[in-house]
C-alpha cells in the first residue's frame, strides 16, 4: 500500500527522522513503538500529509493518494466542547467544499452505522463529557471513519485508559482490521499492545526493528531503541520487558 524510500524529516537543524525505509502492506497493522521525540507522531503526520518529508519519496501501490482517517492522542481538553457524540462524528464528513453548513440525513445515517459497528450507538446523544475514556476514544475512531479511509492512523490508542478498556480498544483495531482498513498505531505500551500486534516497527529517529514482536523485541533491540539495559522473557508465547538483572552489558 505504502512504500516510505530514505525518509527524513527536519524541524530546522533537528533532524527527527533519517533513512526511514519501510512498507506498510493493505490489511495489516503495524505498532510503531519508541521513547517520546522518538518521531512517532511526526511520521504518522508525514503519512497523514499534514508534513512533507525533507528527503526521500513516498509512493503508493496504484500512484495515488490514499483516503487517510487520523486519531489524535485523548485530549481531556476536547471533551469540553459543548457537542454530543453525534455532532463530533459529523464533523468527519465536514469540508471546505460543502455546498451546504448542514449535514444531510444520509450523513447521519452514516453516522449512526458507524456508531452502531463500533458498539456505542446508543451514546449518539450524549455530551463528550458524559464519556468515559474508552466510550470517548470510540467516538474518535467513529469520526475518522466518516473519512471512509482505506488507511487508519491511531495515535497512541491505549494512552490513559485502563487495562479492561486497553484491551477492548485492542480487540476494536483487530476488528477494523478484518474489515479490510490497514491500521499505524503509536504505542508506549510494550507489555499489553505491541507485544500483541503482528508486527510492530521500532523507531528512535531511524528504524531499529521491524518484524513480529518476538523476532524484534530482544535486549538489543530495546537498548538501540530505548537507550535502557532492559532483558526480555516469554510468558505464554509473548515476549515480555522486564528491568534488566543483568549489570554487565547488552546480550
């Protein structure tokens, strides 16, 4: 679907990311995991087309844009508004190009399908401050949505939720994902998230790993990633971080 050529981005004389190559496959998801100013959120901006990379190409399957559905970390500041579930989900299909400053019935249909494939119909009329963080982090993914988006964008999905919430979300993204949308999600969660995706791309300015969770997350990999002596273990097939007893260096 993507394919991302010697990638670099600069903020001035900040280089935040440098030979990034890499290509993102239709139907799969990918975890991009690494420390904060690691690059995450700049590189799903530059897949987003809100920034052009200072180097190297992007190019698509069929030479086209792709329809792109974005979702911003929680933001507790956006609850404030004074909208209900229904009226943020429409503003997904909001444009400079309407011809009209009002949504049409078939719009709220759309809306009411999607809110209703996400399990939180019955929340359209609720005000976002009525929301808990899982209900509120649906009613984003429910707006990106209206985009019809072949590829889906999350950024860091599971941030201040808890755990039975986290893995709700979880199972949400592998749903959406059956349903045929190719999902980048940011993770600082090693533990619950990554180690639960497919495949997961580690990222501190360049790439440091790409591959299956237990091919990638090895002590070597996270010390290139994260700078930190970390080991790692298998619980049940899935690798596992732990802080490192190990005081003589890097396995």
């Amino acid at each position: 679907m993507i394919t991302l050529q010697n990638l670099g981005f600069s903020y001035g004389d900040n280089k935040v990311l440098y030979e990034i190559t890499t290509q993102f496959s239709p139907g799969e998801i990918v975890g991009i995991i690494g420390p904060s100013g690691a690059g995450k959120t700049t590189l799903l901006r530059i897949l987003l087309g809100e920034l052009q990379p200072t180097r190297g190409v992007i190019t698509t399957s069929n030479g086209t844009n792709l329809s792109v559905g974005y979702v911003p970390q929680l933001d507790s500041g956006e609850r404030t508004f004074p909208l209900t579930v229904e009226e943020m989900v429409l503003l997904g299909a909001a444009s400079f190009s309407r011809k009209v400053p009002w949504f049409s019935r078939s719009e709220k249909r759309e809306v009411a399908a999607i809110l209703e494939r996400l399990g939180v119909l019955q929340l359209k009329d609720n005000r976002l401050s009525e929301l808990s963080g899982g209900q509120f982090q649906r009613a984003l993914i429910a707006r990106a949505l209206m985009a019809r988006p072949s590829l889906l964008l999350l950024d860091e999905p599971t941030s201040g939720i808890d755990l039975h919430t986290r893995q709700q979300v979880l199972d949400l993204v592998h749903e959406l994902q059956s349903d045929g949308f190719t999902i980048i999600l940011t993770t600082h969660d090693l533990n619950w998230v990554a180690a639960q995706l497919p495949r997961i791309l580690c990222l501190n300015g360049t790439i440091t790993g790409d591959g299956a969770p237990a091919e990638v997350l090895t002590p070597t990999v996270v010390h290139q990633t994260y700078g930190a002596q970390m080991d790692v273990i298998f619980h049940q097939g899935r690798p596992v971080v732990v802080d490192s007893v190990n005081q003589g260096g890097v396995q």
